[in-house]
C-alpha cells in the first residue's frame, strides 16, 4: 500500500524528536491500548537508543482489558514495562507517574551518585498521531499547565510543564509517522482512527472490521444492531446496518460509504464493547 508520508515532514519531525530526546531522562510512549505494536514506530528504538521507557497503552477504556492485561506481561517478557491509561478521564495517570519515578531511579542515584546537585526528572511524551498524546499531556501537568506556557516572548526555548513528585515534561509531545509496513497494520491504523482514511477506501476498512468483528466479538454488534445470528459475512453485516438505519441509496440500496463510516464512527467511539483489534504473538512466532 501505497501511503505518501510527506518525507520532508517526516524527515524534520524525526529530527526534532530525535534533539527533544537528549534534553530527557524518560520517555513516555504512547500507543493505542486496541493496537499497541501496529500504532508504535519502530524507529523510536534507534531514536531512543538506550534511554529508559516507559509504554503507556492509553485508551484503555477503549480496549478489551484481558487483552491489556496479555500485552503488559507480553511488554514486561520483552523487557519493557507498560502501563494502561485513559488520557480522557486521567484513570492510571497516576501509575504512570509511579512508573516514571521507578524507572528513572536508578540513572537519578548515580548522578546523586557522582555529587550533582538535585534536579527534576525530565520526561517527554511521544507517539504517532491521535494516540492521545495531548489528552495524556493535559493530564499529567492538570491544571499547572496554562500558568507555565502562557509568556510568549518571554521563555525562549523549550518549555516545560511541572508534573508530580519532581518531574518536569516537555510541554509539546514528538509526534512520529506510523509506520505501515503492511496492509493489515494499514488496516488497524484506519480502524482506530490514528490513519486518516484518505488513505484507504473506507468500505474496505469497515469490511475488515466488520469481518473481525463477526469472527472475534460479536456481542457488541448483534446487540447494537439487532443482528440476527444468521449473519456471519461483513457484506451481509452492512446490508443490515444500512437498512437499520436508513443509510439507503435511491432505488433502496445499501449506501455503502455511509455504513462503512458510521460503523467505524461507532466502533471508536467504544459502542460495540471494549475491543482489541490485535494480541501479543504467541511464543515461537516470529
Ligand atoms: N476513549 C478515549 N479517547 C481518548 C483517550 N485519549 C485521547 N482520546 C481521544 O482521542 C483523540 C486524539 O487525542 P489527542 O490527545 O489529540 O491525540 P494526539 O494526536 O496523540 O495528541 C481525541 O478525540 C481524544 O479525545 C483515551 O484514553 N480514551
Ligand atoms: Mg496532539
């Protein structure tokens, strides 16, 4: 697939986290809680080096929470801690600062250590788009936020907004392109909203979400949408959806675009259950 990325876009946003990582101790990456391996960027690593992490699979509420459950063991046998989070309402915004402490103690002994003096700890968020990078932001420096960033010509340079116990965090999260390496990625992307769906027809996401649906959780669906269990194929799903809900086309056919956006509206919106689109890979996988 095809996806034009703007390379000069992409180019300088890399440049710019890559600068923004030097300035801090920890950095929190977001991903989306329903995809967490299809919404990260591989490229983070090299970026990142060996600076600690943290992952904060956020939209947790959103997201089937055995499955959370199944990643944060899948994260911890990779050597990687992640903790859930909901950038809307703030739940396990607190553990994501206990994390960050936890995690930055060890580089903060060796410079107490080594007889610097005490300083706050320095954390930036990053992620690729609308994983919910802001909300979360918002939320770690509540309602410190405004009172910090507002003297324009004043602070020059990177400003940074206070969190809990000591920290400090980059007040502009480093956004990063998806990285779709493959349609399915492509088609998780566009499912959960964090693809723009210019890029892929519409129609053909709701049929892959809607074939997933069938197969993996069909609760939501028969109960929002009355479906009879006779239905099993996504063509016959969006037959019904559209007649359900007078989503017609003159004559009395299915219109197609408008079903297909209003199933992925409201599989986003959390209507059809607490759904995660992808699980950790079995062991052996590779
Ligand atoms: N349900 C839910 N929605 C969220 C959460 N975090 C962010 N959002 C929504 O997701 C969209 C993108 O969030 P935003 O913070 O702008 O993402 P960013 O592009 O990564 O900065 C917005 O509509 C948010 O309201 C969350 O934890 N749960
Ligand atoms: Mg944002």
């Amino acid at each position: 697939m095809g996806v034009p990325w703007y390379p000069g876009h992409m180019a300088k946003a890399r440049a710019l986290v890559r600068e923004n990582v030097q300035l801090v101790d920890l950095i929190l990456e977001v991903v989306d809680a329903r995809i967490p391996l299809s919404s990260s960027n591989p490229e983070l690593e090299k970026i990142r080096g060996r600076k600690p992490s943290l992952l904060v699979l956020n939209k947790a509420d959103l997201a089937d929470p055995a499955a959370t459950t199944s990643w944060q063991e899948w994260f911890r046998s990779q050597g990687r801690e992640a903790v859930p989070a909901d950038g809307l309402t703030g739940q396990g915004v607190g553990d994501v600062i206990k994390a960050s402490r936890r995690l930055v103690q060890p580089l903060m002994e060796k410079l107490r250590a080594r007889g610097r003096r005490r300083r706050a700890v320095r954390l930036m968020i990053v992620g690729i788009p609308n994983v919910g990078k802001s909300s979360l932001l918002n939320r770690l420096a509540g309602r410190k936020r405004a009172a910090t960033g507002a003297k324009p010509g004043i602070t020059r340079g990177k400003q940074w907004v206070k969190v809990e116990g000591e920290m400090e965090l980059l007040d502009l999260p480093g956004i990063l392109w998806p990285r779709v390496e493959d349609e399915a990625i492509g088609l998780k992307l566009a499912a959960t909203g964090a693809l723009p769906l210019e890029y892929i027809p519409v129609e053909e996401v709701a049929f892959w979400l809607g074939a997933f649906l069938l197969k993996t959780a069909p609760e939501g669906l028969r109960s929002r949408y009355d479906l009879p269990p006779a239905v099993e194929e996504p063509e016959e799903l969006m037959e019904h959806i559209a007649k359900r809900r007078g989503l017609l086309l003159p004559g009395g056919v299915a219109d197609w675009e408008r079903t297909a956006r209003l199933l992925l509206m409201e599989f986003q919106r959390g209507l059809l259950g607490r759904i995660t689109l992808e699980l950790p890979p079995e062991e052996g996988d590779q």
